[in-house]
C-alpha cells in the first residue's frame, strides 16, 4: 500500500480545528485505488476566524489485498502551534470482481459522506464481426457496446428519487477459456434521497433495467 499525500495550505479566515476526511470512491474493491479527501471548516464556515485553511487529497494505493474493514486515521496536524484533529475514517473493502467474469451487471446499495449511494457496475463481452473479402483476408470489427439502462421512472416506484450520477468507463482484453477476449465496463454512482414511496428496503432487479443483455448475471448487495 503506497499513500501520497498532498495538501494546500491557504491564509483564509477560518475557526475551528477539526477536520473532515471524505472518501471520493464510496465503493472499494480489492486492488483498488482509493481518494480521501481532507479539509478543515473554512469549506463548511468561510465566515470563521482562524488564519489557516487545509484541503487536500489523499491518495492509497492498491489500498487493500483483501476484503476486510480497514480504518484511515484518526489524524492529527500541529500548524503554528494549532492543532487540527480529524477523526478516524472506517472503509469497508469488498472482493474483486474476477477479470474471468466478463459479463455481468453488480448493483451495490451503500451510505457513505452521509449521502445514499447506488452503484452499478457493467461489463459486456465485446462481440467482433469477421468479414472475408474477395482476396480471402479477414477483416475484423469491433460492435458498438450497449450497456443496460437504469429506468430511473422505476426505481422512483420503489423510493429512490435520483440526484445526480456519474459514470466511467472502458475495456479490458483477457484471456477467457484459453481464448483472447475483451469486455468493456462501464460503473456509474447515483446519489438519492428515498421518497415516499420507499418501505423500509428494496431489491433491484432486472425489471429496473432496459437494454439489459440476455443471459446477464445480475447482483444486488446492500451494505449496511
């Protein structure tokens, strides 16, 4: 595990002496790498009155090894004499999804920064069309991925209302049953705030999905 840290220090007016950690990835995986961010009050209160304001990242590499909770902190910082303190940050680390599987939708239901967080992680086999021309040479071409569709009419049914989202993607080549393959992926994070139609739980299932790949293992985890 290899930490990089890197912070600002600016001469605002600011109180306080606490500060904040905050994960910017909600979801992590092994062999993952993992953001915290870390900033003191002046980003909550502008108006407080200390003479110093921290924020910066930091930034773990291939954090974890194994599914596990693992702990950041607490922290501790002496400035000029000012001591600024931010509590202990608990991460819960999930297994790595295999580069064996290269199809499937995993859909995991988590709070994290005080924030509620659906995270929909998509892989789709990559499909090549082989063509022979008149001279007998192979012309081959990758098709277009689609990726399945969260309805966002349907989770409202079921008490999410969504906020905002944001997705990234890409591809892969691996070998698969001795044969070289590639998939593309694509994860996307929703924020929500549950409506009035929430019941206490839901399960997303391939209903709240259009597009969705035939034969696409879909699975649902919701970490408390």
């Amino acid at each position: 595990m290899r930490i990089l840290l890197v912070f600002l220090l600016s001469p605002l007016f600011t109180s306080g002496q606490k500060l904040h950690l905050e994960v910017v990835n909600p979801l992590i995986r092994v062999g993952d790498d993992i953001k915290v961010e870390i900033y003191d009050d002046a980003l909550i209160n502008p108006s407080a009155s200390s003479q110093i304001s921290i924020s910066g990242t930091i930034l773990i590499k291939n954090f974890a090894s194994q599914a596990d909770t693992k702990t950041i902190g607490s922290m501790n910082l002496i400035i000029d004499g000012v001591s600024y303190e931010a509590q202990a940050l608990t991460i819960t680390t999930l297994p790595a999804i295999s580069l064996d599987t290269i199809q499937g939708i995993w859909i995991t239901r988590l709070r994290s920064n005080g924030k509620n967080h659906l995270i929909v992680e998509q892989r789709v086999r990559n499909q090549i069309d082989i063509k022979v021309n008149s001279n007998r040479s192979e012309i081959k071409s990758e098709r277009k991925t689609l990726y399945a569709q969260l309805l966002e009419d349907r989770m409202n049914f079921l008490g999410m209302s969504i906020i905002s989202s944001h997705s990234d993607s890409g591809s892969k080549f691996v070998t698969y049953h001795n044969v070289r393959a590639s998939f593309s992926y694509l994860n996307t994070i929703y924020i929500y705030e549950e409506n009035a139609n929430y019941k206490g739980s839901f399960v997303v299932s391939a209903r709240e999905f259009e597009r969705l790949p035939e034969l696409t293992p879909l699975i649902f985890r919701w970490l408390e």
